[in-house]
C-alpha cells in the first residue's frame, strides 16, 4: 500500500482497454503499476494520471512475449503490495491452421497463455497470503465462436476462459475474488494490428473502452463473477454452464454410448 491506497497493476496499459483501466482505476482511488512494451507511452500516461488523479504510477516496460519481462512482471508481483492485477495484455495472430505464421503464433500464445498464467498465479499466492485482492482476465467473445482464420487465437482465449473458471473455483473462501471478462469489438487499435479494420463491423456491435472497464468494475460491485457486457441477460450465461455440466455428467462412463453399438 501507499498512501493508504491499494495498488493496481495493469498490463497492456499504454493503449485501449489497459489505459482505460488505469484511468478509472487512479479516479477511484487505486495506485498504480503500468505494464507495456512502450516506456514512453506508459511515462505519459503516467504524468497524466499523476497530474490529474494524484494517484502514484510506477512505470515498468516489458514485453510479456519475453521470459525476461514475465520475470521482471513476476517479481513486482511477488513484492505482496498488488491488490488489483488486469491481465490484459494479448493480441491475435491469425490465419487458416494449414497457413500460419508458426512464429506468430508462438508469440501470440506466450503473451495471451503463458504470461497471464505467469502473472495470475503470482498474484493467487500473495492475494490468497493476505486473504485479499482482485485478478481481472480478459479472454473474448470469439471463445462462443469457430470460424476460419481464428483458431490459434480463439483457442488462446478458451485457454484463459477455462483457466480463469478454476481459479475462481480455487479462490472460493479464500478472500480473493476472480473475474472473466468477455469483450466483444472494442474501439481500439486491436484489429487494425490484427490485420482488420473496425470499419468492417456494424457500428451496433462496436463498444468503447470505456463502457466496457465501467462494466467490469460495475460487474465486481454486483459479485458477478463472469461479465460479458454486452449479454442482455446473464442467465444465457447460466444456461451455457448449465449446458455443460449435462455433457460433463456423461463425458466418463465405463462403456460407449448405445449410438455406437453395433447393430
């Protein structure tokens, strides 16, 4: 703590979803830590959110595709101050499994897998120490979906989907709470770096950073552990689960379903 404020890190933090996470994050009375590749923009950033939030802002430059910026990630973390942690670093590397780009998709997948794994289970051990703390993953839309060209990227964020529901399943009790957020289009540079163009979605399924970071703290306030903002009913949500503790319940029997006996 300092200042009598809890801490927030945020990774991706220079640009989109990230910088709109430390903006309502410093309003509201957090510190932070930001986390990006662009030391120069985090700097900025940083200036801004000091000049107009008095919030202190630590600048930590590394690249998540990297082991040597998980560590130095993993290390700020391990100092037991952290009482906020948005894992929202990722992009997408995409393309028909047959044609990708091998070293784009290892890259892809160290970002969005190995270094939200990294930073959330660092961020379990020392929360769960002080019975306290909140962890924000955000996975995407596109895990509801299977379409040609995403499939590294859409499986990377069903890995973070899954991985999320059972740490909020390991954090039961325990103080911590757990949140999975799934955006859809948001107004960022995302997809121009993607190779795509907001310009090709109807404007009607386009949110801003804004309403979407104002939807997941809102979604804390309510415990609601699982935000999809723009889902008008979050039951569809319960209904999805519910689907699938039907086929869990059958998904290990000692003999084949009678479909595939023989006649």
């Amino acid at each position: 703590m300092s200042n009598g404020r809890p801490r927030a890190l945020v990774t991706g933090a220079s640009a989109g979803i990230g910088k709109s996470y430390a903006e309502h994050l410093a309003r509201t009375g957090h510190d932070l830590v930001l986390v990006a590749r662009r030391a120069d923009r985090l700097e900025a950033l940083a200036a801004e959110l000091r000049d107009t939030t008095q919030a202190e802002a630590e600048v930590l430059a590394a690249d998540l595709g990297a082991d040597a910026g998980v560590d130095m990630v993993v290390g700020r973390i391990d100092k037991g101050d952290i009482a906020f942690l948005v894992n929202n670093a990722g992009f997408a590397a995409r393309g028909k499994v047959a044609e990708l780009d091998t070293q784009a998709l290892d890259a892809m997948l160290r970002v969005n897998i190995i270094a939200l794994s990294r930073l959330s289970a660092s961020a379990m051990r020392s929360m769960t120490a002080l019975r306290r703390g909140t962890i924000v993953n955000l996975c995407s839309g596109t895990v509801f979906m299977q379409m040609p060209g995403n499939a590294g990227y859409g499986a990377s964020k069903n890995y973070v989907m899954a991985f999320t529901r059972h740490m909020q399943a390991e954090a039961q009790g325990t103080g911590v709470r757990v949140q999975l957020l799934v955006p859809g289009v948001i107004a960022t540079d995302f997809h121009e770096i993607a190779g795509n163009a907001l310009e090709n979605f109807p404007p009607e399924r386009v949110m801003q950073p804004d309403d979407l970071v104002v939807a997941s703290l809102r979604a804390l306030e309510m415990n609601e552990p699982v935000c999809i903002p723009s889902l008008p009913d979050i039951r569809n949500w319960d209904n999805y689960v519910a689907a699938e503790a039907l086929v869990a319940k059958d998904a290990s029997r000692d003999k084949p379903a009678p479909r595939y006996h023989g006649a």
